[in-house]
C-alpha cells in the first residue's frame, strides 16, 4: 500500500488501539485529531534532521528590492522550505546570509541553497515513516485516550524510533571530512 497522510495517520492510530479512519471528514473524533496533529507533526519530524530524501539544492531567484539594512542582497525562499540548512556561491555552503519573512538575505549577488523541503508522503523511506508514525501515535494519545503515562511511554519509543531513523539516514553518504582546518595543515 502506497503511503499516505491517512495510512500513516491510520497506523498511529492502531498504535494507541484506536479505530483506523477511511477520511479526514468523517467527524469522529480519530479523525478530527489526526487532521489537526498530522501536519505540523510532520513537518516538526521532517525540520529536525538533515534528512537525505527531503535535503534539496536549487539556485534562489533574487529580489529586485534590497534589505533595509544589513545585506546587500535578497532572495525568495521556495515555498516548500521548512528549515535551511546552508546557502553559498557556488557549492551551497560559506555564505554569510540571514533569513527574515521568508527571505534570504545575503551580501553574495547569487545564492546555492541547501534545503529541507516537504516530499509527498508516497516518497518517505520505512525508517522515516516508522517514527512518524510513533510520533504521531505519541501526539494522538493524549486527545483520544486521556492517559498521560500511556503517552510518556509513547513519546519515549518515538524518541528511540526518530534516533534509529536518523543512524539510518546518516548512513546513506559519505562521511564529512575537514577541509582547510589550521591544525591539519600545520602538521604537514
């Protein structure tokens, strides 16, 4: 089954020994929960690790009106930028740069942009679908069950599943070495 905002939902909820919902709008109660909780669950758990199937590069349209002060320069961010994770030149990273009402603002004329943004659900792999689906269990518990220890208990396991996730994900590139580190080049 293809993944979705409604089976990630649905497997929360079976989590917490709730009724599966079929729909957003149904007017039961998992439902009405689960449509208010899930999208800022998601995308707090998508913000909160460099995440390599949500990481994104694109080159930033400037802006034809400078920042009042500060920076020379201003760039859109896209519409799906959850959390910025550098910006530079040419290789996306050692600019100087602040982000303010949704712009980028810079003294460098182009920006290289590296991103979090939001991927459909159908594109999150099975280590990042388990802890959302643990966190959400964990966000559910409260609403539908009124059982703070229950939900102490899933917000503990949602913790482990979200650091697995990330070993995971981690895994997944080639280790950062350092470059140009004075310490290094001392030595010879």
């Amino acid at each position: 089954m293809a993944l979705s905002a409604l089976v990630l939902c649905s497997r929360a909820l079976l989590r917490i020994g709730a009724q599966p919902i079929a729909s957003f709008e149904e007017g039961t109660a998992e439902a009405e929960v689960a449509a208010s909780l899930y999208p800022a669950a998601r995308d707090a758990l998508l913000a909160a690790h460099p995440w390599s199937f949500a990481t994104g590069q694109m080159v930033l349209p400037r802006l034809l009106d400078a920042p009042v002060a500060d920076m020379e320069y201003a760039f859109q961010l896209p519409p799906t930028c959850l959390r910025v994770l550098s910006a530079g030149n040419l290789r996306g990273r050692g600019a100087t740069y602040r982000i303010q009402e949704n712009r980028l603002h810079s003294d460098q004329d182009r920006i290289v942009l590296t991103y979090i943004f939001r991927p459909a659900e159908a594109g999150f792999p099975p280590h990042f679908a388990n802890a959302l689906v643990s966190r959400l269990a964990a966000e559910f518990c409260i609403p539908l069950t009124d059982s703070t220890s229950r939900a102490e208990l899933l917000q503990r396991l949602a913790g482990n599943d979200f650091k697995d996730a990330r070993l995971c994900d981690s895994q997944q590139s080639t280790v950062l070495s350092f470059e140009d580190f004075p310490l290094v080049s001392a030595r010879g």
